[in-house]
C-alpha cells in the first residue's frame, strides 16, 4: 500500500492495490472509491453535496484524466448529493442498484435537511450543482463494466443496510458501501436486520476472491472484522426478537444488553418490527 496523500481541500488518497484507490474526506468520514483502467476511470460514491464533491473530484483528476463513470453504492445522502457535481463536469453514466434508483428519485430530496451544516446550498437546494441526480444505469443483479484491462463487477447480494446495496468487486478490491462499516456501530434506520446478517455472511464467502475490502466508512478491513460484524449483528438479532416474544409491549428493555448504542440499538428494534421477514 503507497503512502496517503493529503490534497489541499483535505481529501486524501490511499492507493490499496494496482488503479485502486480509497479517497477520504473528512464529513462523516467517506470513504469514495477510485478504479482506473485504460479507457475509463470508475468513482465509487460522490458525497454530501457540491462542497465535498469538489474535494473527490480534485483528488480524482490528481490521479487521471481519463473519463469517468459513477456509481452510487446506496440511496443516502452522503454517497449520492455530489452526482450533480459530476454531471456537471461531464459524467453521464451513474449506475447504483435498481432499488436505490427508485428511492433515490421518490425521498432523496428528503433527506436534504440531514447536510445543513455542511452543504448548506444542497440542503436548500439553491446554487449550481445541488439538484438531485438519479442514476441512469441500474443494475437488478449483476453486471460488469470494464474500463479498458480493469473489469469491476457491480453486484448485489440482498438486503442490509438498505434494500439496494451494490458492491463493487475489482480483481483486486471489494468495495462494500455501508454494508461494512469500520469505527461506528452499523446504521440501522433504513436496514432489513435479518437479512444484513445473511448479506455479510456472503460478504465473508468471497474472502478469497479479494485482497483488499473497503468500508463505506472508517479504514480498510478484514474478513475477521466482517466475521465480527456478522456474529455480532447475528446476536443482537437474536437477543431483540427474544425481546419481542418476552415483552412486546415495550422492547426497549432489551437496549441497555444490546452489543450497540442506545440510539442504534434502538432503532435496531424499531426495524425488526417494521422491516418484513
């Protein structure tokens, strides 16, 4: 692995193996992705809104100058209000999963409150740059794109995080979107807890398949961080439905022995009883 590079807007860039590079601001902590081939260069999420995708866009076209494509690992506002940004500075195809293309076009203007503090134009909506841009590649299941001598599989495994997670598989990198998150309790506001676990169970089956795994968030992992994620989430499914059978009335007395945060572990139960089986 090369040493990190700090860019002047306070992106960074760590190359993880041969044309594959994680590029890091410092809202929320983002991990966006960069695969260059020898025709086209594929970014992996685009940020919060014109501000931090300014930074990725920098740290991108210090690293290539070949054309780009996008794609959006899920439907939330930290991984899909730079795609404006990248329109505008000439990038046509977005790809993310068919059901985050749906959500994206249906609530994503909903979620522009949640980045007042950092990207007070996208959150008013006002301003070059800060329109909500759908992707117009969806992938059902699968699909590979290749950038001339680098083809990257955009894949999806099932439920977790959202109902339309897309991973990203190089030869040598697997980028997994918040799927995988290193240094925070998983997000479980908009997730399918029961199916997550079975999601990261088939993360951790293709071990083999990749040197390197990217988190949405936080730093590079391995599968014994993805096993731990899954044993854990396992268990803390298990320990909200026994909850639900003890005392429906009010689970919450099962936040203080959840392995999460009250506010995680809170909203943990909240999904179990919402997200359907």
């Amino acid at each position: 692995m090369s040493e990190t590079v700090q860019t002047e807007d306070k992106a960074e860039h760590v190359q993880v193996a041969p044309g594959n590079y994680v590029i890091r601001t410092r809202s929320y902590s983002l991990n966006s992705g960069l695969v260059i081939g020898k025709q086209k260069a594929m970014v992996i999420d685009t940020g919060a809104g014109p501000r931090q995708a300014r930074q990725i866009y920098k740290a991108v076209r210090s690293l290539t100058k070949l054309p780009l494509v996008v794609v959006n690992t899920h439907s939330h506002f930290d991984h899909i209000f730079g795609n404006a940004f990248f329109a505008d500075n000439g990038v046509h195809d977005f790809y993310a999963h068919r059901n985050c293309a749906h959500d994206m076009a249906e609530t994503a203007s909903l979620q522009r409150e949640q980045v007042a503090e950092t990207e007070p134009e996208m959150a008013e909506g006002t301003g070059e740059h800060t329109r909500i841009r759908v992707p117009t590649k969806p992938v059902d299941t699968e699909v590979t794109v290749n950038l001339g001598d680098m083809p990257v599989k955009l894949f999806y495994l099932g439920r977790g995080h959202t109902d339309g997670d897309l991973l990203v598989g190089t030869p040598s990198t697997l980028f997994a979107g918040d799927l995988v998150e290193q240094g925070a309790n998983p997000a479980f506001e908009d997730s399918y807890p029961r199916d997550w676990v079975e999601t990261l169970r088939k993360i951790s089956g293709l071990r083999h398949e990749y040197d390197v795994l990217v988190p949405g968030h936080g730093q590079t992992v391995s599968d014994a961080f993805v096993r731990s994620m899954w044993e854990t989430m396992s268990l803390a499914v298990r320990m909200g439905e026994q909850a639900s059978r003890d005392t429906p009335a009010d689970t919450t007395k099962a936040i203080p022995i959840l392995p999460y945060g009250p506010l995680q572990s809170r909203a943990l139960l909240t999904r179990l009883k919402q997200a359907p089986r």
